[in-house]
C-alpha cells in the first residue's frame, strides 16, 4: 500500500503559522478578553519563534487560547468553526500529491482536537499525529500539553510497523523527524512532484461553518477587529432605529449614508389588490435580514415567516413575523390566512447556509397558492457573520449591523406560470425543486439534499428543534 505523511502547516496549508487558528479558539470558545489578551501576547510568542524557541512560543500560544475552557467547547470549535478557514487556506498542489496515495497521514503541532475533524473529512487523512492537551477531572483543558511520551517520528513509525512511508511532504527548513522516515521527500512548491496519473479528488467541501468572524484574525486583522468594534456598536445602534424610527420609503437613502447598499435586479410585482390573494416571495436565505431587504425594496412592510428566531430579533424587526410551528397543518392554515390578506415572504431552506449552496427547499409552500415569485438574495459583510447555529441568535441583527460596509444582492425572477405550479398537475415537491433550481442557477450556486437537520446536527450537534407550545 502506498502511503504519504504529511505536515500540516506549511505543507497542506500554505501558512506555516497556527496562530490566527488559536485566535479563532480564542473567540469563538471563550470570547474578547482572551482574544484581546492572545493579540497582547503575539509580541512575545513571535521573539520566542526568532530567537529559536519556537517550541516555547508554540506551547504558550496554545496555554493562553485554552486554558480553563471546556474539552468539549474546543471539540465544537474545531467542528463548527475552524474547517472553514483551514480549508481556505489549503495548498491544492500539496492536496493532489497527498490524495494520491492509498494510506494518509496528518502530522500538526497544534493540538490534535483542533485538527482532526478537518483533516478526517475534508483531507479524508486516515490518521493524525499531534499533541494532546491535558484534562483535569472536569473536563477543563488546562492549558498544558502531555509531555513525555513518544516523539512525533516514534507515534509516525507505530502506524508503519516495518514498513516506511513512500512520501514525506514538508516544508524544505522544518526540523520535523518524521520526514527521515519516508523512502522520498517532496517540498513546496509541489506541482512537479505527482508521477502518476490518479483521479484527482477534490476535499469534501465545507458547507456548513458556524462562528461570528469572517476573516482569518491575523494579527493584523485581529487589532482592525477590536478597534473597530465600538464604532461598530455604535453604527449597529443608528441603523437599527433607521429601520424602527423613519418611514420605509426613505430607509433605502438614509441608509447610504451609513455603509448600506441594495442591488436590485429584475421587476418586483405590485402589491396585491383587494380583490386578488397575495403573492408569495420565495427567496434564498442567507441571513435573517433577508425579508428585511425585500421589504425595504418593494417600499411595503411585507410579513415573513420564521422559525426559531430570538424574541430580541422579532422586536427589534422592523416587519411583521409569523412564527411557524413545524406542524404542518398549523402552518399551512396560518399561511393561507396571510396570504388572503396581502403578500408573504418565506424561506423554504428553512435556516441559513453562507456557503454558495442551496438547502432542500420545503414543498409546503407550492401546496398553498399558485402566485409564486422566486427571489434570490446574496449579501456581502467585511468582518462578522450575521448567522449562528451555537451561539445566541439575539445577537444576529446586531452582527449584522456592526459591518462597516453591508451589500445586498435582490434579484426578482418572473412569477411561475400557470404549467410550473402544482395547478398544472405537478407535484409540489417537483415545484419546490424546480424553484430551487433556478435561484441557483440565478446566483451561480450549488443545489443539495442537506436540510435544517443536517446542519446543526453538523454545528451543534443537535437538530434544531425548537420546543412549541400550543396558546390558547
């Protein structure tokens, strides 16, 4: 069997530096104050590495981002949060080297629960050597790394046995043992080193991610991150009374002022008339502003329905919202009696995804009308998602609205004739499908079978139910 060891740093992933990724546990698991404090210290873990103390600046990196957190917050992290960045970051020369060989392993210098869900799956690595943090009795990280067993060559050579590995890769000054090991050693760059002529695959693609930062907190990103979140707060606090306060006809000008920007493509229909039932906007999701957006471009508060959104996000939403149930029968019966009154917005994906992806689109909506107008929605933010399966969704709009520059993308297609609707004869499912397929085609993107369940069985390691309470 031919096999290939690997580093991880610096070879599959083009940057040799761990320290955004420790950033990012800092954050997400912990919160501003580690972060801040992780920043303070880059100063001293940086004069470790140049004064050849790498080590020491390695383990002191790893002490300060996890010390006294939970195992298992780390474990969601490293679910939820950090396979998004490693796989931005991942040399795809080095991955055709490393994916063509039968048996792979991963070696990293970063503690193995921060690596291994990303390169099981994604590198489809069969095992990963790395260190392990010591535990106490309560399941506390204690910052320290087991000290004293085999070394990094010694844990590569018991997965061999006898034999030696047929490839090392690494990158040409690092020091790491293992790469004596391996009968031939390949350096970056690595387009000239693949012999054979495998069938590429290409890693499992990251469709889900959860966390609150959009961009690699470098160092350098990380201090733009803190000095800009007070302005941020306050930016978030004026664009949230814009949306409250002013009428919606002049939202769209104010909001200019103030880093906002809606590109709208295509004709919007006009509300619908007394004598006729209203239409139903079927729009992508991608964040919960996205009946906002369409609101504010058709100049009419038109309601949306939701599921599992915060009580602080429907106050503070400057439309109406109808919470849905997920027992059908209620929900069927509650859309009809809105859509007899005017217009509706729904998002059949039912939650969000931020990757260019479409979710399985619930038919329930083609079963209800006929008057079906797909809207495909895209945005663009500069430094905080606006979207969250573990944190606390109440903090969502105020994410969102802390950007410095929002851009969002509104594209109308035409209303579904007659022959596309389930009046036709066709089933909704098929409908529900057909409407997928051309807002995905519309936004260049991709469409699945994944579902709700599917993704915070992914992020959060449950299925997104929300408990429901029949009122009186």
């Amino acid at each position: 069997m031919e096999s290939v060891v690997s580093e991880l740093e610096g070879a599959l992933l083009r940057n040799p530096d761990p320290f955004s990724y420790f950033m990012l546990v800092a954050f997400e698991a912990s919160g501003l104050i580690r972060f801040a404090l992780l920043l303070i210290l880059w100063p001293v873990i940086r004069l470790l590495e140049l004064s050849g103390m790498s080590n020491y600046g390695l383990k002191l990196a790893i002490f300060v981002a996890t010390v006294g957190l939970r195992v298992s917050e780390i474990e969601s992290v490293a679910r939820a949060v950090l396979p998004k960045f490693y796989m931005d970051d991942v040399d795809m020369e080095a991955w055709r080297v490393f994916s063509s060989y039968e048996k792979r392993v991963v070696v990293t210098k970063t503690p193995r629960v921060m690596v291994e869900m990303f390169v099981k799956e994604h590198l489809r690595a069969d095992h990963v050597v790395g260190s392990e943090l010591v535990v106490n009795r309560f399941g506390l990280a204690t910052g320290l790394i087991e000290e004293g067993g085999d070394s990094v060559s010694g844990r590569v050579g018991e997965l061999f046995g006898d034999d030696q590995p047929c490839m090392g890769l690494g990158r040409a000054e690092s020091r790491s043992s293992f790469l004596s090991m391996c009968k031939e050693k390949s350096y970056p760059p690595f387009f000239n080193h693949q012999k054979k002529d495998y069938k590429l695959l290409r890693p499992l693609p990251v469709i889900f991610h959860d966390g609150r930062l959009v961009k690699r907190p470098t160092p350098s990103t990380a201090i733009l991150i803190l000095l800009w979140i007070p302005l941020g707060i306050l930016l978030a606090t004026i664009r949230i009374l814009i949306g409250l306060i002013l009428p919606m006809w002049v939202i769209p000008y104010v909001s200019r002022i103030f880093g906002s920007k809606v590109i709208v493509k295509g004709k919007p229909p006009p509300a619908a008339s007394n004598c006729t039932s209203g239409v139903l906007f079927v729009c992508t999701h991608r964040t919960l502003m996205d009946p906002v957006v369409l609101s504010h471009v058709l100049q009419r508060r038109v309601p949306a329905l939701t599921y599992s959104i915060s009580r602080i996000s429907e106050i503070l939403s400057p439309i109406p919202t109808i919470r849905l149930t997920r027992i059908r029968h209620v929900d069927a019966e509650k859309i009809k009696r809105v859509l007899s009154k005017g217009d509706l917005a729904v998002c059949p994906e039912g939650t969000t995804c931020r990757e260019p992806f479409l979710l399985r689109f619930s038919a329930l909506f083609a079963e209800l009308t006929d008057q079906i107008v797909p809207v495909a929605m895209n945005y663009r933010v500069g430094f905080f998602h606006a979207t969250t399966a573990r944190g606390w969704k109440g903090l969502d709009p105020i994410f969102f609205c802390m950007n410095p520059r929002l851009v969002y993308e509104v594209t109308f297609l035409n209303q579904l004739p007659h022959e596309a609707t389930c009046s036709s004869g066709k089933s909704p499912q098929d409908v529900a499908n057909y409407v997928q397929r051309l807002l995905a085609a519309t936004l260049g993107f991709e469409c699945t079978n994944f579902t709700r369940k599917d993704k915070y069985r992914t992020l959060a390691g449950n299925d997104g139910i929300v408990a429901y309470t029949a009122k009186c």
